[in-house]
C-alpha cells in the first residue's frame, strides 16, 4: 500500500447539539482530508443554545469539508440523529439538511431497514423476503402508532402529570416519520446509496482508501432468527395491530360501538368516577411503556460501524441497545476485534443497555488512571430528556457515566459552555 | 331453557371461546353458563364483579342495559352483528365469565375466595383501551382488556372466554396466595401465568359444546359416531387440542399467547425445564400448561378405552364429548384444590405437582376410576418437573402428615377455624415442631373453614390457615445463616427473606398437614437469592406486574437486566 492511499490521522469533531449525534469525521491523507459525517440532529437543543444552533453546525461542517463531504452515515431514523437533514421549500433561506446536500456527498450508509428495495433480493427464499417486508412494515407502523399516540396524547394531557406528558411528547415526537429529512437521505449520494447489515460491506471502501470499516449491526432478521430459537409472538405483527394506518387514531366521540348509548363527556356517574380516573392514569402509563417499546425497536435498527486504521480502533454504535448488539456479541471472533477499541462513542446517549456491560467488558483500554492509549469515550447528551431516576431509567444513566469517568477519559457535549460548538479529538494512525 | 337450574344459580348466555369459533351452522358458538344467582344492579354490577364499560383512549363511558337485573336478554340472539355490536352483551359476557370463573373456585375450594385487594368488588373494563392487552391490577382492583382494529374488523378481548377467565384467575389467585407476586424464582414468576392458563383451557374444555367443535363436525353418514383410531391421547392432541387452537382467533394471539398450541405440539423433554429459553415467565408457564392440558388428553383417552362401542371400533360422539368435558371439569377441580397444598411462599412446579397428586388423592383415593395421579405425574415428569421431595436438600420437612407431639395446650377449636390470633397462637406454641425460624417476623395470613364435597359423595370439614415468615437482612449477615451472597450485590442493599406454610386441620382440629418452606433452607434461599441478583428482582417488583408481563408476551421480549447499568 503506497503512503497516498493511507490516513495518517483522524480528528473527531463532536458537536453539541444537545440530545441528539452530531460527528464529524476527518482523515487526512497525503493528498486531502477525507470527511464522514456521523448523525446530524437534535430532539432537544442545549439550554441557551439559541434556536440558530443547528443552522450554525450545518455551516460549521460545510467549513470544516471545504465544501466537499465523502459520506453520511445515518445510524438509525430517529429525530434526533436525522433532523438536521431537513431540508426547507424555501431557496432564499436553506435549511440545514440543504447544506449538508450542497456538500455532495459520494456515499450514504443506512442500515438496511431503509432500503426502498429491502424485500425485492431475488437471491433471498420468499420465506425470508415475506419477513424482512414485514420488519420495515412494522418499523412504519411503529411510526404510525407514535402519530395516533401524540393526538392521544392531546386528549389525556389534562389527566396526567406534566412530566409524564413531557415524556410522551418527547419519545413521540422522537419516533415520527420525519419525511423531509428521510427524502433528502435517500436522494442525496452522488455515487452509491449503501444499505447495510453485520457483515456487509460498509459502502466507505471507495472513500476510506487503506481504513477498514466492519459493520456490526443490524443484523439482518435471519441473523437475529439464529440468536434466537423460538418465535411464535410476532413484534411487527402487533404494531401492525397497533398502528398499521389512521383508523386506529381513537379521538374523542369516536372508536367502536359509534351508536351505542353513552354518557355525555362531564356526566360520569359517581360510581364510576374513582375508577375513571385510575384507568386513565394505567392508559397513560401504557402509551409510555408502548411508545418506549417502539423507541427500542427503532434503536436497534442502528448502524454500528467499528473503523480500523493505523491498527487504531473507533467504534460507532449509534442508539443499538442490547438487542442490535445481541448477534455481534454472540461471536467470539468479533468479540476479539472489539477488545483494543480506541475511541467508543458512547451508545444511545449513555442510556442503561445501549452499552452492553459484556461489550464494555471487553475493551482492554480501560484503566483506572490517566495514561497514553487509555480508551476514550464520547457522550453526546443532554440529561432530563429521556427516563426517569426514580425508575433507574434516566440518560445519562448514572451508574454508566460513574463508570465511563472512573474507566475512560470520558467527554461529554453537556460540559461545552453555551458558546461552544464543538470539541475536536486527534489521533496519530 | 329460561327457568334457573336451581334458586342458587342463574344461567347468562356468553360467546362459548372467542368470535372466530363458530357452530357447523356458521354462526358464533355460544354457551350457557351458571352464575350465582344474584340482584345485578345495571353494568352489571353485582356483589362480587362490577362492569364500568369506560373506555379510556375514546374518552367514552358507555350506558349499561337498566333491563337485565334477572334475565338473559340474549338467550335466543343468533345473529352475530347483535352480539358484537352492543358493548352490553360484551358486559354480560364478561360478567359471567368472571363470576362463574370465581365460582368455578368457590366450588372446588368449598369456601368464599376474596380477590387480591381489600375490595368486595372487581372492576372491570371490557373496553378499556385501544391495546392488543389485557390484564388484572390489583392497584387498580380491577380487569382491564383492551381492543383494537384488524383487517377483518374490529377485536375485542373482552369476548374471549379464555382471556377473561384467564385474566379473572390472576384476580383470584392473588387474594389465595399473595406472596405470589414476589420475586423469587423462575417458577414462581411463571406459575401466575402457566395456572391462568390452566384454568382457563380446561374451563374452556369442560364446555361440551366447546368440546364438540373443537373435535370437528364430521359430515356424512357416520357423524355420530367416532372410531377409536381417532381417541388415542396423540389423536385427541392433535384434533382437540390443537383443533380448538386453530379455530381461535388468530389476531387475539399477541393478547393470549399460544399456550395451548405449544401445549399440543411441544414434544415432552425433559431437558426443557433447564434449558435458558424456558426461564423467561410466559415461556416456562407454558411448560405447566402443556404438562396439565397433556394430562388431560391421556385422562380422557384411557376413559375412553373402558367405554362401550356401539358399532365394531366406534364409539359415540356424544358420548366421548361428554367425557372429555367431564375429564376437564375434574381435572380443574384438582387444579384448584391443588392450591391448598402449596406452600404460600417460593413455589415451584414441583411443589405445585406434590399439592395436584395430593388434592387428587383426598378426592379420590382409589386411582383407578380416573387414573389422574397416574397421568399428571407422569405428564410432568415427562416435562422435567418432579414432585418435590417431603425433606427438602437442607434437611428440612417442608410435608409433614398428621404429626405426632402437637401441643394445643389453650387453643380453641371453634375460635381456629376462622380467627388468626388463635391459629398464630397456635403456630407460635409449635413453632419448634413446625421448624420455624425464632427471629423472623411472622403472620398469619389468613384462616378459612372450608366444606368440600368429595368424590365419594362424602363431605369434608377442614379449616385451612395460611402465614409468612419474613427475614430482613444486611448482606453481610447472610454468611452467618450459610447463604450465600449473590455477585456484585450492593452493600447498600438489605434482603429481604420469605418463608411461611400451609396448615390444614380436619374436621376435629387436629393438625392434619403441614406445607412449608423455611425462611432459613440456607440452599433454598442461596438459589433464590441468585436468580435475583440475577435478573434485577433484589429491589422488588413495579407496579401493575401483570401489565409489563403481558407487555412482553405481546412483543416476545426477551430480559436482559445482566446487561444493564
Ligand atoms: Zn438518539
Ligand atoms: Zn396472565
């Protein structure tokens, strides 16, 4: 390999974008840097960020390329690591999702849920086909059910709590369709559109000459079948139940039974009263428990990339939770691959099973005190967002950051002051 | 038939399984059952189940009939839009599923059975919400099951017997054992789900008419008759069980699971009750299931063997209908009864297969009439579940028959059939005999006279009386008891240990049996206390259980708290 087709240094720009991924990564080769931008979005901005924020990053990164990117990887299809490719219908006042598109980018890597022609393989047994068409139907579903929950939501506002409503509203709005941005994705590649799998090609190896980039997950659904023996409860079947199209939007007045003889909204008997209000608050808990179900779901579509250059390791798992991870875990030969990670960025923004206590088990780079080639980890996050303490569900989970900072040297975006964009990271390859 | 059986009962018209089973004729199978006789009050609203059909997504609280205190208003409707357009039969249907479900208990039990809360009345929603769910809360006191839109039409839950009876037998079964509930061991966070099941199915089963479907309508000539090739226990699996799996609705599985189904093809093995896959709650219930529902088909075969044939090879399809129904009701009886042998704290299948062959035995002593203790331990056995020993690993008698040296010194025996401070005094004065741990909390949690009928026709005075133990530990105390402490256990932490038993009087107070797991079996509590520690269960359970367990079943999730920070 001559020394023009080889980086000799990678800088990670990490931007604060509050909850939510923004990465930019650059390798410098002899000749130019070569630039992969990982995740663009936000579902929740810093405080005092000012609502220009994401507009400021979208031209940061469009300085930072020189106008050129090589690739977009888009981990998974939630708000807050797709948002800022959103494009607007107005020229005279481009959205970030438009300048990101004037960057060009050759390649765009998505996990294979999104791909348009995900059950046309005709090397694939029907079977197969039939299952992975019912996966991406069940991830639009899921999205259709998280539509019908947010008018729900309208209606049971008064009956719950703020926080709960907060809550919903959050995860809710995080799992809808998000159509502008998901369109710009799919049209954006000058050269190649890549859908990927555990063990696929990554779409990167024209880009990333002499860096290897595994890919770790999703894995596909036959590859979770071998993980897993018994199947006879269908997940994609009951969003389809849940949510499959409007008619399961329920709003007021409506549903079934529309000629049966009701009481008039405000007349509740006193009889029934104390049980009215508890079966609204078990309903209110059972949207959160759903929309978090599905919140999961859609988290374990993620993209997990493991890049390798100067036999340096930086691994990028997007949101996958345990689920994704399950079938790469499962290998020992991966296993082995992942013990000398270099650089981690933390997983689902330091929730409780994004970063798999055995995957974290793994990485030999971890020690107790500072030192040269101890692991570095990068947490992009903003707290009070997502879950609660008091269920031992709150992101950042605290035990997980206790760990990362006593183990690591751990970064994370809420430690940038409200002017700061970003932090950069360098490594010698 | 509009005239009551009798002035205790009255009969309702209810869907006999679910929607989608239908008579020959095409139209849905309906049934008759007995309830208690009773003055409803509109909803209904009885003395023990009370309907408030609110429906919690629409916003909507619909109107109850004010018509239908003491009749059947749809005894004669056949057509099927009647009954799955009007929420009021959806609320008799679950009414008198859920009554005569608690009835089916109060019957077998011979005595009254209070729900899990301190309420008189359930509450139940047939419409709750718009969910593939459907559950019981005690918080809530109350059954709720939901409903939702498939491509063929709406689906209701609610219309489902084996999911109302289901879901009423979590209601009853938390007020006969509390305990329950707690974290413990894969078995007991199974047994809520597997028995549900159990009684749900053989409910089911124990309506011939149910039973004639789900063996299939033969057209032709030779309809009333059946062959004997078709009645072996693998042919009866295949046609009755599996039969009546397939005609359910199919939207409805997410809600129900598919214990039936696995119970007809899931080949025994006993390497199942160990393998990994079978610790995940509903998973491993469905052993039970399938142990039980297997039992089932070979009772009803072997009586099928001693029946007459009325032309050469064939018997009579009513005949053999009657018996499967029969088979089923008695089957459920022991279920039942089963429960009063089982210790109030820790169960495990064992332990529930040793209360099954026991109820069995005071009911019919001589085996060979039914053969039912043959085929279940024999059935549960082929599962991998043993009954459990009479000495437990440590030493400790957690059977003990009619022992000898009890001293009741000072206790009356009309005040222990129905006072706990009596019993307690009782069990205080024998707590060495009855290997009590000293330093434990202890409470009796409940004493009831029952009145059975048995199979001989002889009726049986007992009085049944229930109490924990419950140890509150420091980590670092558990060494000094021989327990051992779970990995990464939290310093912080305090554990809490449950023992307690079962004491059964005959009818002239004198102690008669006594089930029991101790609070100090050092083995028993290292093996629970490690499965905890293993599966996040040391801090308790959350609210509403059965929500989240159902919640998995719909999404086939598997737990991973090992993995989680
Ligand atoms: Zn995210
Ligand atoms: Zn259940």
């Amino acid at each position: 390999m001559t020394a023009s087709t080889k980086p000799g240094k990678l800088a990670v720009r990490a931007y604060q974008v509050g909850f939510g991924d923004c990465l930019l990564l650059s390798f410098a080769y002899p000749d130019r840097e070569r630039h992969v931008l990982v995740d663009f979005g936000s579902s929740g901005l810093p405080e005092n960020a000012g609502a220009g924020l994401i507009k400021r990053v979208a031209n940061d990164i469009a300085d930072r390329c020189h106008g050129k990117l090589d690739a977009v990887v888009v981990s998974h299809r939630h708000l807050d690591h797709l948002s800022g490719f959103a494009t607007s219908n107005n020229p005279k006042r481009p959205a970030p999702g438009d300048v990101i598109r004037s960057l060009r980018p050759a390649v765009v890597v998505q996990p294979w849920t999104e791909d348009p022609d995900a059950a046309t393989d005709a090397t694939k047994p029907t079977a197969i086909l039939h299952r992975k068409l019912a996966f991406v139907a069940g991830l639009g579903a899921m999205q259709g059910f998280a539509e019908s929950l947010l008018r729900e939501l309208h209606l049971l506002r008064r009956t719950m709590g703020k926080r709960l409503a907060d809550q919903l509203a959050f995860v809710g709005e995080q799992n809808l369709k998000n159509l502008p941005a998901v369109q710009n994705l799919m049209t954006m590649a000058q050269d190649t559109q890549a859908y990927v799998h555990f063990g696929s090609r990554s779409g990167l190896e024209s880009v990333l000459p002499g860096v290897k980039v595994r890919v770790l997950g999703p894995p596909t659904v036959e590859q979770s079948d071998e993980i897993r023996r018994e199947r006879d409860t269908d997940e994609n079947e009951f969003w389809h139940l849940l949510g499959a199209d409007g008619r399961a939007v329920a709003t007021r007045g409506h549903g079934t039974f529309r000629r049966a003889a009701s009481w008039p909204a405000g007349t509740v008997p006193r009889h029934a009263r104390w049980f009215k209000r508890r079966l609204a608050a078990v309903r209110s808990d059972a949207l959160l428990e759903l929309v978090r179900a599905l919140d999961e779901a859609m988290n374990n579509t993620s993209v997990i990339l493991l890049f390798e250059a100067g036999g340096k390791k930086f691994l990028f798992p997007g949101d996958a939770q345990i689920e994704n991870w399950a079938y790469a875990l499962s290998r020992p030969d991966v296993c082995q691959q992942l013990r000398d990670v270099l650089l981690y960025k933390v997983g689902h923004h330091g929730s409780l099973n994004a970063t798999p206590k055995s995957l974290w088990a793994l990485f030999r780079n971890r020690s107790p005190s500072p030192r040269p080639g101890r692991l570095q980890t990068i947490l992009s996050t903003k707290a009070g967002k997502h879950g609660s303490s008091q269920n031992k569900t709150e992101v950042p989970r605290k035990p997980l950051v206790h760990e990362l900072q006593s183990q690591s040297d751990l970064f994370t975006t809420q430690s940038l002051s409200a002017k700061t964009l970003y932090r950069d990271f360098e490594f010698e390859l | 038939m509009a005239t009551p059986l009798s002035p205790r009962t009255r009969t309702l018209t209810v869907i006999a399984q679910d929607p989608s089973v239908l008579r020959p004729d095409g139209n849905i199978l309906t049934a008759r059952v007995e309830v208690p006789a009773e003055r409803l009050a509109p909803g209904p609203w009885g003395h023990r189940v009370h309907v408030i059909d609110y429906d919690a997504s629409t916003g909507r609280l619909y109107r109850p009939r004010t018509d239908a205190a003491d009749r059947d208003p749809y005894e004669h409707v056949r057509d099927a839009s009647r009954l799955l357009d009007d929420p009021c039969f959806h609320a008799q249907n679950c009414y008198a599923v859920a009554m005569s479900t608690l009835a089916r208990f109060e019957r077998a039990l011979g005595r009254r059975v209070s729900w899990g809360f301190s309420g008189h009345q359930l509450k139940v929603a047939p419409h709750a919400f718009l969910d593939a769910n459907a559950f019981y809360s005690r918080r809530d006191e109350a059954l709720m099951f939901g409903w939702f839109h498939s491509d063929t039409g709406p689906v209701y839950a609610c219309l489902s017997h084996d999911v109302v009876a289901h879901e009423t037998t979590h209601a009853v079964l938390d007020g006969l054992r509390e305990r329950y509930t707690d974290p413990s061991s894969p078995d007991q966070a199974a047994f809520h789900e597997g028995f549900a099941d159990v009684v749900a199915l053989l409910s089911v089963f124990a309506m011939p008419e149910v039973v004639a479907v789900a063996l299939g309508a033969r057209p032709g000539p030779r309809r009333d008759v059946l062959p004997r090739s078709a009645l072996t226990p693998d042919a009866l699996r295949r046609s009755a069980l599996l039969g009546l799996a397939e005609q359910m609705g199919r939207q409805l599985q997410n809600v129900r699971g598919a214990a039936l189904r696995r119970s007809a093809l899931l080949e025994p093995d006993r390497r199942l009750y160990r393998a990994p896959e079978y610790l995940e709650p509903h998973r491993r219930g469905e052993l039970l299931v399938a142990a039980m529902m297997n039992a089932f088909v070979q009772v009803w075969a072997a009586r099928l063997e001693a029946l007459r044939e009325i032309q050469r090879g064939c018997l009579d399809r009513e005949r053999v209908v009657q018996e499967g129904a029969d088979v089923a009701d008695r089957l459920l009886t022991t279920a039942i009864r089963a429960l009063d042998y089982a210790p109030p704290v820790d169960l495990q299948f064992g332990d529930y297969l040793r209360g099954l062959l026991a109820a069995d035995r005071e009911d019919q002593p001589d085996d060979r009439r039914y053969l039912c203790r043959d085929a279940l331990e024999r059935t549960f056995r082929a599962y991998g579940i043993d009954p459990a020993a009479e000495t437990s690993a440590a030493g400790r008698r957690s059977w003990l028959l009619r022992p000898g040296g009890v001293d009741v010194e000072g206790t009356h025996f009309a005040s222990m059939q129905h006072e706990p401070d009596e019993v307690f005094r009782f069990v205080w004065q024998n707590r060495e005999l009855l290997e009590l741990s000293d330093d434990a909390y202890t409470r009796v949690l409940s004493v009831r006279p029952c009145t059975r009928v048995a199979g001989d026709g002889f009726v049986l005075h007992e009085t049944v009386a229930e109490y924990v133990q419950i140890l509150d530990l420091q980590p670092d105390e558990l060494r000094s008891l021989g327990i051992r402490r779970p990995a990464g256990m939290p310093d912080d932490l305090s554990v809490t240990l449950y023992g307690g038993g079962v004491l059964v009087f005959d009818e002239y107070g004198r102690l008669k049996l006594h089930v029991s797991k101790s609070v100090r079996d050092a083995e028993e509590q290292s093996v629970r206390l490690a499965y905890l520690a293993a599966h996040g269960g040391l801090r308790g359970p959350g609210a509403r259980r059965f929500s989240a367990l159902h919640r998995r079943r719909n999404l086939a999730r598997i737990e991973r708290p090992a993995e989680r920070w």
